[in-house]
C-alpha cells in the first residue's frame, strides 16, 4: 500500500537528476539512461536530467522523449589539461558557478526529489532548500570511490583519501537517502543508517542464450588496473597449455601495449589469446563464448557481468569487491576464486573448460539469475524508494 500523497497526487512526481554528461557511452550513462526512460515511459514521472558539461554533444544512448535535459554550461571539463594550480583555482570558480546555477534551477523547478550521482553537486545538493528530497546515488564501491588505487597510491594520498572520506560522510547523512550498488557495498558504510542497496538492471533484453558449444572464454572492460588483465594473462598462460583448443577473448577500450607486451613475455600464443577493441555487438561476442571471466581486483557492479548472465554464460570470478558475491551463488551459477589468486584462477577455469555439463549446468542458473537484474524488477524497487519518501 503507497502512501496515500502519492496515489492521490493530481500530478506526476517530479524527479530530477544531476550528472555531468551524457554524451560519454560510460556504465554509469547507460544505466541512467536506462532507467529514466523507463521511469517516463512506464511510471509517467516528470524527469529532468541536468547536465554540467557536453553542451552540444550526442547523447551516448537514446534518451526518451519524454525525459527533459538541462545543461549548465559550467564546463568542468576544461579542468583535464590544466596544471595543477590552475586546475586548483578554475575548480573553485566553476564549483561556485554550479551550486549558483543549480540552486536557481532547482528552485525554479521545485522538484519532489532530488538525486545526485555523487559528483561535483554533493558537496552543497542536501543545503539547496528548494524543498526536494535528496538522494545519492554511488555507482562504484567504497573502497574505490575516489579511485585510490595500490599501483598509484603513496603516503600523502592515503591521509588525503582518509581526510576526503570523512569529509564525504558528513554529507552523505544529510542525504534522505544513499543508494548503493550491492548489499556487499551497504555493509561497509557502518557510520551510516540511510544506506539501501539496489542493483543495476541489466541493459540486455530478451536476448538469446548462448549455446556454449564454442570453446572460447570471454572478458570484457577496459584495459586498466582495475579490471587485473594482468592476472588473467598469468593464469591463461596455464589454461593455454592444459586447453590448447580453447581460446580466450578480451573486449574493451583503452591503451593495451602492456597487456600485449606480458603475452609476448609470457609466450602466449597470441591465435589463442586476443586483446580486441571495444564492439558494437558485445552480445553475438558473448552468445559466441562458452565463459565469462572476471579478473577484476574490484568492481561497483559489473555491467558486463550483467551481461554475461543475461546471455546464459557461466562465470568463473575472483570475489573482488564489490559484485560477484551478490550474483554469482558458487557452483550454482558460477564459480568464486579468492580474491587474486592466479592459480585458483587457472583451476576453476580448467575445471569450467573440462567439465560440460556443469558448464551447461551453471549457464542455465546464470540466465535465470539474470532476471532479478532486469529493469522491471528493479524499477519497482526505486518506485517504492521514491514513494517512501
């Protein structure tokens, strides 16, 4: 039963959301897309979309019709190719500029609820009194938000992060409300009681399952640290050797010249293992393969492993914070690999290549798991968020 405001509003609710841009084809534009088309489409929300940077660009995904954009031209993104002084001074004068700017808009549209994807605006979106609620929105874990990560990190920027994440959880407490991605993310903000977790919807619908004849493994994301290609390449130099008709896959954007230079360190064989660019047709790739392999040392909820499920692939994965032990149950659907462990790694996709029918087994659990990961389901869980407001 919705409380009784909202079922007898005369109007729709009204909901706006504050991100940079859209015209970046990023996880976190796609799911935002995603899900207010569905919400003007289906629920028949009032949304505006307003936007800091990008004036003039294409949007990265169709964007509803219905679904109202508003850009504030404020330009953050002029801060990329500055020095760090002058990156230091343009931030303070453009921040100053958004939370005017934002202020006016907000005020001027009244919305009913206010979310924020915890960019620049959460520093002052909870002091704007335009009578919204305020809600963030955080599309990375904890642990990661700010990117600090072991092959970068010294010293000073572990006291930096320790002071910044004090700082950000003063602000998060003010917010009505601070959705995560994961239930394994809700449980590290112990400081915090305004914290629910609710998934990303998979971007796939009603596509075909694969029927993991092929004997080729597929990863997918970009060529950085974070997604460990690094130790993958170590544990496929095993796989290779003990499977040489199987080959593996890797798709995603980014510089691979270190990646191609561990194959040849590593004497890979490169017919059998190939470092690709992104695709436009991501699906036939994973209805093409027989696994999906996350090599990740952490994650906020891996669209592509979304995908992968969505497809009918059984995964083999490390348990990296945070995603794989909110999809993956081991042995059902999939199979979990302590975190970092290349030989572990090696055995379990050995075992997943050696072992057909639970292969088949586990693909099957896998597109069926796929289903509490599609939109209409998550979209009713936000609906009874936005209502308890």
């Amino acid at each position: 039963m919705w409380p009784k405001s909202n079922i007898m509003s005369n109007r729709p609710l009204k909901i706006v959301y504050c991100t940079p841009s859209l015209y970046i084809a990023g996880g976190v534009e796609r799911v935002l897309t995603k899900k207010v088309n569905y919400f003007a489409e289906h629920f028949g929300y009032d949304i505006t979309i307003i936007l800091t940077d990008g004036k003039g660009k294409p949007n990265a995904y169709p964007l509803s019709p219905k679904v109202k954009v508003v850009n504030l031209e404020v330009g953050f993104e002029e801060l990329w190719n500055c020095s760090f002084l002058k990156k230091v001074f343009l931030y303070l004068t453009k921040q100053r500029i958004y939370k005017k700017r934002l202020s006016e808009t907000l005020m001027q549209l009244r919305p009913d609820i206010t979310d924020s994807l915890l960019r620049r605006e959460i520093n002052f979106i909870t002091d704007i009194k335009d009578g919204s609620k305020k809600i963030g929105e955080l599309h990375v874990n904890r642990a990661n938000y700010r990117n600090f990560e072991a092959n970068e990190t010294n010293w000073l920027k572990e006291q930096f992060a320790r002071w910044w994440m004090k700082g950000l959880l003063k602000k998060l407490r003010k917010l009505d409300r601070f959705v995560v991605l994961t239930n394994e993310d809700k449980a590290a903000w112990k400081e915090l009681d305004n914290v629910v977790a609710i998934h990303n919807p998979v971007s796939f619908d009603d596509v075909p399952q694969s029927p993991l004849t092929e004997k080729r493994v597929i990863a997918v994301g970009r060529y950085a640290y974070q997604k460990g290609f690094d130790l993958l390449l170590q544990a496929w130099k095993q796989v290779e050797e003990r499977c040489p008709e199987w080959q593996l896959d890797v798709f995603g954007d980014g510089d691979r010249t270190p990646y191609e230079q561990q194959i040849d360190q590593l004497g890979i064989d490169r017919k059998r293992c190939r470092l690709n660019t992104p695709t436009q047709n991501i699906q036939q790739e994973y209805i093409n393969s027989s696994i999906f392999v996350v090599s990740s040392r952490f994650e906020g909820l891996s669209m592509a492993m979304l995908e992968a499920v969505a497809c009918g692939l059984p995964l083999v994965s490390f348990t990296c914070p945070c995603g794989p032990l909110d999809v993956i149950t081991d042995g059902e659907n999939g199979l979990l690999v302590e975190n970092g462990n290349v030989n572990q790694l090696t055995e379990k996709l050995i075992y997943m290549i050696e072992h057909p029918e639970d292969r088949l087994r586990m693909g099957e659990a896998a597109r069926r798991r796929a289903d509490a990961f599609r939109i209409e389901n998550l979209a009713k869980e936000w609906q009874q968020l936005f209502d308890s407001l």
